[in-house]
C-alpha cells in the first residue's frame, strides 16, 4: 500500500530557512477528516488513519532534509 504522509513547513524569507509548522499540519491537515490524520492511501483512495509512528518517520525524514523540527507536541492540542 503506498501512504504518503501530509506535514506543513513554513518558509522564513529573512533566514532562508524552513521550519516544520505543527499547528498548520495539525489544524489545516489532520482536523480535516474524521478520524484525524494527514495520511493518504493510495490503496484506499483517501486518508487513512494510521498508527503515531508514520507522523514520526516523517518528522524524521523532514529533519535529514535540514527543515528544523522545534514542535514535538503538535499531534494533541
């Protein structure tokens, strides 16, 4: 199954430097569709819900691309 896991950066034009913005991936991606989450199926042909850890591995792949990840408590409000 192919998943592709949604997360919203910021650009700052002063430093050049991208920041990975949780609110935004926590307000305009996961609150869209019930129950929350950011992860598509291409199986499914929608978003599915899927375990923390997907969110995680993202996270994680957005750091070895040098966006600074600085909000470790986004998934709850």
């Amino acid at each position: 199954m192919g998943l592709t896991t949604h997360l919203v950066v910021a650009f700052d034009h002063d430093t050049k430097t991208f920041t990975f913005d949780g609110d935004g991936s926590r307000e305009w991606i996961r609150r869209l569709f019930t129950p929350e989450t950011n992860t598509w199926s291409d199986e499914a042909g929608e978003y599915v819900e899927v375990h923390h850890s997907f969110e995680t591995e993202a996270l994680r792949a957005l750091q070895e691309l040098g966006v600074s990840v600085l909000d470790h408590n986004w998934q709850k409000r």
